[in-house]
C-alpha cells in the first residue's frame, strides 16, 4: 500500500511541476514571435538602415568580412567639410549593443543617446517604432560578439 501512495505521490508531484498545455503553447507562441522580430529586425538592419556601412569594420577595396559583422571600429565615413562632434569610433552592436536595452530601444526611437545628448554625426537620428526597435534589438542580441 505505501508503494502505491508513493507512486501516485510522485505522478502527482510530476504533473504539478510540468507545465499545462496552456502554458506550452504561450510559449511556443512566444518564441514564433520572438523568430519574427529577429528577422524584422535583420530586415531593419541590413536592408533599412544598414547598419553596416558603419559598424561593420571595411578593407580599402570597400569590402566587410562577415565575421567582423557590426562589431564596431574607426568611422570610415569622413565628411567632406568640418563638421562639430564627427565620431572617431562607430560602437559595437553584434550580441549586445551599448546601454541597457531600455536606452537602446529609446536612442533609435528618439536619436537620444543613454547620456541624454542626441547622437553624433554620421549616426542618423532614426524615428523607429517602439516595435521596430525592438525587432532591431532582437536580432542584434541574436549575433555573436
């Protein structure tokens, strides 16, 4: 008899700790979305506002390696004339841009920086959708550093 109330003991405890098919398909749900906003966020990124023309270092042939993929160095970009505040250094932004994602989804919604200035030229001051930076973030956060 205690063999049995044991084992209807553990079959409970076992279906108490997995989750309900509920649960299973929010999170399925969840993870569709979250593949959605990474490409969207590719789309953004390479097709949109191409990133890379700046963040992704370049041989003098013009030609980026993909394995240095938006991880940042010297801007490359000179302007033809002096131009106050020009950036030196294009910052990394494969696996995980600066700031707090908080700061970044704000910077590409607002062209505020986390410091609170507005970004330095050549960076355009992009209006995104909070759902558009946030897509952006996703696939960022998807690349290796």
């Amino acid at each position: 008899m205690k063999i049995i109330a044991r084992t209807a003991s553990a079959v409970l405890l076992l279906m108490s700790l997995s989750p309900s098919p509920a649960v299973i398909a929010q999170e399925a749900k969840k993870a569709k979305a979250s593949s959605g906003d990474v490409e969207r966020g590719k789309y953004i990124v390479e097709s949109v506002a191409m990133c890379g023309r700046c963040h992704t270092p370049w041989n003098q042939a013009g030609e980026g390696k993909r394995e240095n993929w938006l991880l940042g160095g010297p801007t490359q970009i000179q302007a033809s004339y002096p131009v106050p505040n020009w950036a030196v250094v294009e910052p990394r932004l494969a696996g995980r841009p600066p700031g707090t994602d908080d700061e970044f989804i704000r910077l590409l919604m607002t062209g505020i920086s986390r410091t609170g200035a507005r970004l330095n030229p050549p960076m355009p001051q992009f209006r995104m959708t909070r759902q558009d930076a946030e897509a952006v973030l996703a696939y960022l956060k998807s690349l290796k550093q």
